[in-house]
C-alpha cells in the first residue's frame, strides 16, 4: 500500500455532535472543549476554502505594523495555532495556544455550536471570513484531491453530493455561514466576506485594522495591500504550503494557492448542477439575511 493510500485510511472522519471532524480532533475533544480563551484573545474563524490563509497573512502584516521579514519568522501555519488540529506525536493545537505568550492570534474551522465555550465566556474578539459556498465547493474539491490526510473527494459529480449534503470535514457549508452570521451582533465579531476582500483590499485591510485596535499609515496599508495580493502570497513559501511533504500536500495534483478568484464555480458546475444547487441553497438558507457576491 502506498504511503499516501495509508494516510488517507488512517486520516478517517469521524463525528462531534454530527458534525464530521479529522479523527484525531475527535480523540482530543475533551482537551479541546476544556480550552481556556482569554479575553484578549483574537480568534480567525472561517469555514474550510473561505480565505483562512489569507486573513491571516492580513492580521499578521496588521500585527507586525507591516514588517514583511517578521511575518517570515515562521510559516503560515504555525503562527496562529489552530485550536482543533490534532497529528500526534505532534504538539496539539491546544498545547500550541497555551504555550504562546499573550495576546494571542488563534485559528479555527469549528461552528459555533462546538467552539470552546469560554470564548463566548470571555468575550473575545472573532474575525469571521465567508466565501460564497459555490466557491468554497470548488476548492475543496481541489484540496480534497491534494490533501492526503482528507478523504478522496471522488469525481465532481460524487463530490457535488457529498458538499451539498454536508459529509465533509467541519460539516455543512450552510450551518457553519448562518451560525457565525446569527451571533454577530451579540459578541465582538468583524463578519468579512472573501469576495469583499477582493474586490477592495484596502477597505477591508482598513476594517481588521481598526478591528484590531491599530492605527497604520497608508503607506503602510498600501505595502500590505501588495504584500497579501494572490500573487505575491503564491510566490511567499511562508504561505504557499510549499514546504509541506507531497506525502500530505500533493502539489503535482493541485497548487494549495490555487486560482485565488470569484467566480470559479462557472467552471466546473454544469446547468443542470447549478440549478440543483440554487434549490438546495435556498431551502438551507431560508430566513437568512445574509447575501453574496457570486462573480466580480
Ligand atoms: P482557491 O482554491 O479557489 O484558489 P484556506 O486558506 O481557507 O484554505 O483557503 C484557500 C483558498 O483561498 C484558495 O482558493 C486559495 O487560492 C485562496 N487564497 C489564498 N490566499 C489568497 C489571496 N491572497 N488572495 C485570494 N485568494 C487567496
């Protein structure tokens, strides 16, 4: 059996309170439930593919006053931990975060129904980022096939049922969106959209900043505009997964910075999967407010 065949049977999900989660989170939950948030906490929260490694590349820059060379201290991953990942012998996320020095920039995929509740106890700040799901579906579809320590996603056809009906890592696209969305008002939380981001850099890159508390030059924001564009993030090994092993990213299969746009999804839908979707979108998303941009 190849390496990478192993990986992915070893790598199965299983389910917290019917949401499907890496395996290894699900044996360490209780230390993650036990997670003590402080309330100088920031938390960057995002669904899978919605821009998780873009925000914070962006809140990093904002965090280092626009310092290009501190933010290559370290890659992308292990400057913000991420408080649900699990891969023994390896730290845990959990042990990751209680071992940083305060105040501390965190990560997670978690819904708000499983996240630790004394963040919501200690009033933390939550920077939220969406992408609209058809979006989101694609690059995970990519990912899927990349990640090894994923399942296989299948063909496009297989992986449109899969996505839809919810049975991929960190659960339903719909559930996770509208759950963050419902809080908002209630708790500190800056509610961004993917879309947004790109359309206006700046303006969003101004709206984590102030979020942030921090008070940048515009020549400074304009470096971080350029600094966290798609094209220098592909080229930035902090950021681009390029130093991961091919046994976990395979990068022959797809790029992790992959097409980095909007509106990708008119691509690899077809008319007949696209009007699927827009009915199945629509009775999910019933009563909500929330709208998204779908193409730029
Ligand atoms: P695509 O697969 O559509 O290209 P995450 O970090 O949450 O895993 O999200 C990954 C997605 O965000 C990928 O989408 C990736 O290309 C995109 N992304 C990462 N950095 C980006 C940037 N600077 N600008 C636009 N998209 C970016």
């Amino acid at each position: 059996m190849s390496l990478t065949t192993e990986l992915r049977k070893q790598s199965p999900l299983r389910e917290v309170e019917g949401i499907p989660l890496p395996a290894a989170t699900v044996d360490n939950w209780s230390q993650i439930q036990k997670f003590e948030g402080k309330p100088d906490d920031l938390l960057i929260c995002t669904y899978p593919k919605s821009g998780t490694t873009w925000i914070q590349e962006i809140v990093d820059m904002i965090e280092q006053n626009g310092d290009l060379e501190k933010c290559q201290r370290a890659i992308i991953q292990h400057r913000h931990p991420f408080i649900e990942w699990a891969r023994p012998p390896q730290p845990s996320g959990v042990e990751k975060a209680k071992a940083m020095a305060s105040p501390r920039t965190l990560r997670t995929h978690l819904p708000t129904q499983l996240l630790p509740p004394s963040f919501w106890e200690n009033n933390c700040k939550f920077l939220y980022v969406a992408r609209n799901a058809k979006d989101c579906m694609v690059s995970y579809y990519h990912f899927q096939r990349m990640n090894q320590t994923l399942p296989d996603p299948g063909t496009w056809e297989e992986y449109f049922e899969t996505f839809t009906s919810g049975r991929v890592a960190w659960g339903p696209w719909y559930d996770h969106v509208k759950g963050w969305w419902e809080v908002k008002d209630r708790y500190q939380i800056l509610f961004l959209f993917y879309e947004d981001i790109k359309k206006d850099p700046k303006q969003e890159i101004q709206k984590v900043m102030q979020f942030m508390g921090k008070n940048l030059d515009e020549t400074v924001l304009d470096s971080i505009v350029q600094e966290t564009s798609f094209e220098k993030m592909k080229e930035n090994p902090m950021t681009n997964r390029s130093t991961v092993p091919r046994s976990i990213l395979d990068r022959s299969i797809s790029p992790f910075m992959r097409k980095g746009t909007v509106g990708d999804w008119k691509n690899h839908f077809t008319v007949a999967q696209n009007e699927m979707f827009d009915e199945i979108y629509r009775k999910k998303m019933e009563g909500t407010s929330i709208n998204f941009c779908m193409e730029l």
